[in-house]
C-alpha cells in the first residue's frame, strides 16, 4: 500500500475505487500491506472484483 500510495497515478487509482481510504483513521497502520492482506481484514469493503479492477488499472499506468 506504502508504494501505491507513492505514485500519484497509483492513489489516483485507489481514490476512485475505494474512495474512504485516503482518509481512512487506521491507514497508517496498514501502510506495510499489501490490497490481498488487507481484504483478509475487510473483505466487505476489499472484494475479489474490487481487486481485479485495481489491479487492471494499475495495469494500465505500468504499461503507459
């Protein structure tokens, strides 16, 4: 997540399909971990569709 969260690109994509996050009270606790481990913890707000769709932009900004 710290690394995403690096690249403007990258938050950019997380902002627009989990829009709470960047403000969310326990981030800084989850900055050393991964999407995959995080929906371990909150599978409701981190589904498998959600994912692929992060995943599939995130695609797009490594590719351009």
């Amino acid at each position: 997540l710290q690394d995403l969260f690096e690249v403007g690109a990258a938050k950019a994509i997380l902002a627009k399909h989990l829009p709470d996050i960047v403000d969310h009270p326990q981030l800084s606790m989850a900055m050393g971990l991964t999407l995959e481990q995080i929906a371990g913890f909150v599978p409701d707000m981190l589904k498998p569709e959600i994912l692929k769709a992060i995943d599939d932009d995130l695609a797009t900004i490594s590719e351009g």
